[in-house]
C-alpha cells in the first residue's frame, strides 16, 4: 500500500480513541494509522452509531468482524462492525470459547441491518 504520511507513527486518531492503547493490537501498525482506515472507520461509526453488539450503547470502535489475524480484510465494509469498548472488549474471548464465531456474527450484523432497513 502506498506511504501517504512520512511520519513513522501516520496520522494521530482524534479524540478520546487517541488516549487509549490500540485495541488488541501491535502498536504502530500502518494499516490502522493510515488516512483510509480513518476514513473507513468513520464512515462505519456514521452509518452504524450503535453498538451492533448489545444493540445499547453508542459505537465507538469498529470490529472487524474476521480478525485481520485471520485474513479478515481491514477496509472492507463487510468486515466492519460498529462496537461499544465492551463489547469489542469480550468479542476475542466470544471467538476463542466459540460461543461465537465471525460468520455467525456476519449473520447476525445482516439480520439486523436488513431489519433496520
Ligand atoms: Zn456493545
């Protein structure tokens, strides 16, 4: 992927998420400090302000839905879910337990969003 900023850390998140560690994730990691993530990301929390998960609390972070770990592309839409800090919070644990799994949740996300229209 092309380099848009020459600063080793990219461009600052702003706001609060600027404060906290990145979630479950190697600092300094280009993708998620690249202008597109930023884009991506906001676009996601714009169209998707509540937490697809408890369906509660306001959306603050974004999953992906496959870990990019696994292969899970980072700036798909379709691999985006809008999450509160809780709940992307329990989600890796959801996985490794298999109480849930990235497919089921892909459903999921679908369902509502159909419903919601
Ligand atoms: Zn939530």
């Amino acid at each position: 992927m092309r380099r848009l900023f020459d600063q080793p850390t990219g461009r600052k998140m702003e706001g609060q998420a600027a404060q906290r560690p990145a979630f479950a994730g190697k600092a300094h990691d280009p993708e998620l400090s690249s202008s597109r993530w930023q884009a991506v990301r906001a676009a996601q929390l714009g169209a998707f302000p509540i937490c697809e998960v408890c369906g509660k609390r306001a959306a603050e972070e974004v999953h992906h839905i496959l870990p990019r770990a696994h292969g899970g592309d980072t700036f798909d839409p379709g691999n985006l879910a809008s999450v509160c800090a809780e709940c992307h919070g329990k989600l890796p644990a959801m996985y490794k337990r298999g109480v849930l799994t990235p497919d089921a949740l892909a459903g999921l996300l679908a369902a509502r969003r159909f419903a919601n229209g």
